[in-house]
C-alpha cells in the first residue's frame, strides 16, 4: 500500500502486469496457447516442452501453497497458468523497461528460479534486482526456499491472516 500510495501521489504510471484470471483459468483447462499468441509463446520459447525441471520446481512451489491437497491431475494446469503469469509480468517488463520500473508481485512471482526473472533475457537480469518482502513469527523467519532465489531479502511483520489450510480441512485428496 505505502508504494502504491507514493505512486499515485507522484503521478507514476501503474501498470496492471498479470494475466486476467479468465484467462489463467483457460490457459489452465487448455494450454498456453489458449490465451497467449503464438508470437509471445515462441519469444518465450514456451512452442517447446517446458523444462522438466522448471515444471517439478513451479509444481513442488504449486503444491506447498496449496497444502499439500490438489490432486495430481490439476499440477499440469496449474503450472501452466503459473508460467503464464510469470511470462505476461517478463513481457511486460520487457515492453516498459525503458522507463525504469518496479515490479510488485508474490514471492513465488519473484523468484530467480522459476519466476519472472527466469523468463527475461540476459540484458534485462543484468539490470535487475530480486527483492523479497518475508513475514517473521515470533522472530523465527518463514521457511522459504534456497536463498539464492532472491537478491535481497527483507525481513517484515507478520500479517494478520487466516490459516489458509483450513479451508481445506476435511476434504480429500484425490489422486487422478
């Protein structure tokens, strides 16, 4: 809120970088071709197989953030609406860059890995700086993955927020 907020005070461009959930629903149900040009797939190499290892990474990271309960059936959907994600925010940067810009998005979003920085070019991680914003409780850092995902990590108080695995109690997975 306080970056947004300085923004809109300064009279900063603010540009919506993700793809609409529409589409991120039908890209998972068909595939990336569904919602994104066969120009933007073969700028991002997505006209070839998804690296095995991309997709065990962005399918493990799926997983935790779902608690361990979509059935396996849904990994191969999902990975593509979140590869979609990350590619739009890449494309995005690419189309704005000249202006110098800050991206904000989910950790997930951030990471060097298997995020947006994996999707941009040499010269534009050159020019580039991964920061994350982590929540400590009670002063023990949440579990996040290898530090070399992100450039800098700084560390926040914790939101105040539900348990998001309790909305799936009592449900079970199904394995299809």
């Amino acid at each position: 809120k306080p970056v947004i907020d300085t923004a809109l005070k300064l009279r900063l461009p603010l540009i919506a970088a993700n793809v609409s959930s529409k589409d991120a629903m039908k890209i998972a149900r068909e595939g990336l071709g569904a919602a994104i040009s066969p120009e933007t797939l073969h700028d991002f190499n997505l006209d070839l197989p998804l690296d095995d290892d991309l997709f065990e990474k962005q399918k493990t990271a799926i997983d935790d953030g779902h608690c361990h309960m979509l059935p396996t059936s849904a990994f191969k959907g999902m990975v593509n609406a979140q590869v979609a994600r990350d590619v739009w925010m890449a494309k995005t940067i690419r189309e704005n860059a000249s202006y110098g810009l800050i991206l904000l998005a989910g950790n997930g979003h951030i990471r060097k890995d298997i995020g947006v920085y994996h999707w941009l070019s040499s010269a534009e991680r050159a020019r580039t700086q991964v920061i994350a914003y982590t929540e400590e409780d009670d002063g023990d850092a949440l579990i996040l993955p290898e530090t070399s995902v992100f450039d800098r990590t700084i560390r926040v108080e914790p939101f105040e927020r539900n348990d998001p695995c309790k909305a799936f109690t009592g449900r079970i997975k199904v394995q299809t």
